[in-house]
C-alpha cells in the first residue's frame, strides 16, 4: 500500500460516516401562504419580504407572516398565518438548517399554537410542550411565535 492510502484513507473513512451538513426546504413562502389559506385569491403584501394580507373576495381571511429564528446555531425559516382577529391560524416551518431538531415540524407539535393570541403566556413547559433533542429549536421558534403575535397580533385588523 502506498504511503497516501495509508494516512488518506482512514481520514476518508471517519469522514464519510460523519454527520453530514443537513438543510431542509420544505416549503416557499407562496406554497406556504396557499397552505395556510387556501380559499385565498390574493396575498397582497403589508411589510416586504414579511408580511402579506390574505384576501378572498375582496375580504382579508388573515395574514401571514414569514420569520427566522435561529436553532442551535443556524436559521430556521418559519411562517406564522394569523386569523383577521390576531390569533395563531397556523404555524409551519419553511426551511430546517440544522442537523438535529427537526421535529419541531411535526404537525402535533405544531398544532400547539393554533389559537393563541397575543395574550397567551408561549412558554416551554407551560402551555407549548418542549421536544427532547430539539430543546434550543423548539424553544427558539416559540419565542418567535411570541414576538410575531406581540408585534402583529394587534395592529394588522
């Protein structure tokens, strides 16, 4: 065996069974907003790049809003559809960056925050249940479901 494939090879190994780097699209913010609001026939946008209005038949049917947070270390691109009255229609997570957490999509999960208003405490362990192995990703997007409806929840009527 030459020298190389000596010291080259055990390095290719322990590289090949290492984690690999790991980044999820889900979903794009037009696939999003048609999720959230299917009977929607316009998104009419508030905030660029941020917010949009939901209309369908000339009436708004809530509003969507699109947000980053960050996991463990990297950016999670979630969405969160409010109701025309400021509460939590829907929340979904766009694009996933990290290499563990990602449950925080499953549709349980998430379903926690249906409802919520701008009134409600949004805290692990309270009213949102926590995901063991995605600690700082489950606690990350709920603080930012938090700061979405405290922003929004109240002046997009």
């Amino acid at each position: 065996m030459t020298k190389w494939a000596r010291y080259t090879l055990p390095a290719a190994a322990i590289a090949s069974i290492a984690s690999p780097a790991y980044s999820m699209q889900y979903l794009s913010i037009a696939e999003a907003q048609k999720q959230a609001f299917p009977s929607a026939t316009n998104f009419s946008e508030v905030q660029a790049g941020r917010v949009w209005k939901a209309e369908a038949g000339g009436r708004a049917v809530g509003f969507f809003i699109f947000d980053r947070v960050v996991g463990k270390h990297l950016l999670i691109d979630y969405a969160v559809a409010l109701t025309p009255a400021g509460a939590v229609h829907s929340v979904e997570i766009l694009q996933y960056r990290e290499s563990y957490g990602g449950e925080i999509r499953s549709a349980s999960w998430l379903a926690q925050f249906v409802g919520k208003t701008s009134g409600s405490p949004l805290k692990i362990n309270g009213d949102i249940r926590n995901i063991a192995g995605a600690t700082l990703s489950s606690t990350h997007v709920t603080e930012g479901v938090k700061r979405v409806l405290s922003a929004y929840g109240n002046r997009l009527r």
